[in-house]
C-alpha cells in the first residue's frame, strides 16, 4: 500500500503498521540511482487517524506560518491532501 500526500509525504502500511514517510532524491552526483526518488520513514503508527494527525502536526511545525489564523489555513490545507489522496485511493479499488 502507498497513498501519496501532495508532492511531498507518502503513507505506506503492513499488516502492523502505517509509516509516514518523506519523498527524498538521491543526491549522487553519478551512477545508476542518480535522482532516483525514495521514501525515508519519519514515523511508525498504528492507526490511519495516528498517521494523519502525526502528518498534520509535522508540516505545522515545518511551515512558516505567523499567526492562529495562517495555521488554521495550513492544517486545512493538509488536511484536504488528505482527504483527496484517499479519495483517489477509494475510488481506484472500485
């Protein structure tokens, strides 16, 4: 399983947990994996609303946000990745 979150995060699962991971690009300047993307796990957890909520709360504390309202806004914003990424994945299993 893996339901990509914007551009940047992936949750990926087994059957005993769920990993939040940040999509990375090998930084080597040459070889055969050059550029390739990776995921790097940020965090293990058991549930979906774990994972969300730990996803939400570490692109909070990354964002430059200056105030309640602007934070509101972000966590919204996180939130809706959320929902639209396992949308997709809803429908694609249909």
């Amino acid at each position: 399983m893996q339901i990509d979150i914007g551009e940047k995060y992936a949750i990926t699962g087994d059957a005993r947990q769920y990993v939040l991971n940040e999509r990375k690009v090998k930084g080597e300047k040459a070889g055969e994996n050059a550029g390739d993307d990776y995921l790097q796990p940020v965090g293990f957890y058991q549930s979906i609303p774990g994972v969300v909520a730990a996803l939400i709360g570490l692109s909070a504390r990354l964002s430059d946000v200056q105030s309640l309202q602007a934070m509101e806004q972000h966590i919204n914003r996180v939130a809706l990745q959320c929902e639209k990424a396992f949308n997709n994945v809803d429908e694609a299993s249909n």
